[in-house]
C-alpha cells in the first residue's frame, strides 16, 4: 500500500463533525500510504490559545484576523510525530484543553483568520508534495476541493459524544461535552457545510464501526476512487 500512486499526487481530504475519530483515522491512513497528515483544526486551536493568552478579544473579528495573519505557527505535517509550536513554544497539548475547545468557534467564524489559515493549509499541502491526508471541516469543499479523494467522515452524536469523552479521560460531565461537540459543531456549521457531502464526497458513517474497521473502509475507498 505504501507504494500507492507513488509519484502522483495523492491528496485525501476528510471532513466530519467533532467526535467522528478523523484525526486518529487520518493519521493512521496516512501512516499506510506513507503519506503526510495534517490537522487543520489544530490551526485554528492555536490562533484561540494565542488569542487567549495575548489578551485578543475573541469578539473583535479584525484583531482575530491580525492575530491569525501574524502568528509565527509551526505544525507537523508527520502522522508519526503530533507538534504544534507558537513562536517556538510547544503547545501540542495545550490546544486540547477544554478552555480551547469553548473558545474556538469564535476564530473559526472568523472569516479574515480562516482565510489565512486555509492559505497556510494550502501551501502545507503543497509542502508536502501532495501526498497527504488533510483533515477538518470544510477541506473536501473548500482547501482541497480538487483532492483525489473526499469524504465526508459522520457518526451518530451519541457515538461522538462516547468517543470524546473518552478522548479526554472520562473528566467532562454530559453537559460539558455536548457544549464542547454538539453545541460547538451547531456554531461551526454556521460558516462551513460539514453535515451534508458534496458532490462527489463520499460518506462514510462510522457509528458502528470500531477504529480498525473505520480505518479499512477509508483504505478502501481511497484505493477504489484514486485508483
Ligand atoms: O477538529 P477540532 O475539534 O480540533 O477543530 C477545532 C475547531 O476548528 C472546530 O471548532 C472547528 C474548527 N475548524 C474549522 O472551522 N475548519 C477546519 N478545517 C478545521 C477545524
């Protein structure tokens, strides 16, 4: 598989709801195609950490948007190695806390700062020499809508509830994680379609799969349709 259209572009575009398992699938997709792996919500994390951090008011959408242009960001595109510095500072694991997860929305309905961050994406991508998975909310659409494959990666809301809940430890109530999933995703979806495929973006509905199974039909469908 690693040998998979070796020398042609191979660019795999995931989108789905919070919860739906695309970063450990695409990453793990990634590792067996022997390819790059990029997480673009993790850009939009790091603009709100820095935001919140720096005293950027989240509402003033030109100060986002300057924030988002400015930002000195560094992001592995490894599947094998998961790092995201601000001005040289690792905050890999800070961008996963809940203060983030609450706060995010308002960058990403920012439109100035996405934007910018879909630039950076594109030139990541091309970093990579086309040869990448590239996850989030609006790649089959929007960053990548010429990619080799697209889909749409959907699953159940209880099923993305259970699964980020236990992403993080089991430390969040019922309440905490419908804020951080079903009610961030309601926000999100106000700037960018990640609930219903485009055309030609395949769904693939995960609800009943476990990780390995999902991971197998995202193989699967890549080697039908890039083929
Ligand atoms: O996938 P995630 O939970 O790490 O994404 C964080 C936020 O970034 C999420 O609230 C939606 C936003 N996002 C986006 O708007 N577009 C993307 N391509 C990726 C993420």
């Amino acid at each position: 598989m690693s040998g998979f259209r070796l020398g042609k572009s191979l660019v795999i575009a995931i989108d789905g709801p919070s919860g739906s398992g695309k970063s450990s699938v695409s990453r793990e997709v990634a590792r067996r195609f022997r390819a790059a792996y990029l997480d673009t919500g993790a850009m939009y994390r790091a603009v709100t950490l820095h935001c919140l951090a720096t005293g950027v008011d989240l509402e003033d959408r030109a100060a986002v948007e300057a924030a988002a242009r400015s930002l000195d960001l560094f992001v592995s595109t490894s599947p094998d190695r998961e790092s995201v510095t601000v001005d040289g500072a690792d905050v890999t694991a800070a961008i996963r806390e809940p203060g983030v997860s609450a706060s995010v929305s308002a960058v990403a309905t920012t439109l100035g700062a996405r934007a910018e961050l879909i630039r950076r994406q594109r030139a990541l991508i091309a970093g990579a020499g086309h040869r990448i998975v590239a996850e989030g909310r609006d790649i089959t659409t929007v960053v990548a809508p010429d990619a080799e494959v697209r889909i749409l990666l959907t699953a159940s809301e209880e099923a993305r509830l259970r699964r980020r809940g236990d992403q993080l430890g089991g430390t969040q109530s019922e309440a905490q994680l419908k804020r951080q999933v079903t009610d961030r995703d309601a926000r999100d979806s106000t700037v960018v379609d990640f609930r219903q495929a485009a055309d030609g973006v395949v769904t693939l509905d995960s609800s009943d799969l476990d990780f390995e199974q999902t991971v197998a039909a995202v193989v699967r469908i890549v080697r039908t349709v890039a083929n």
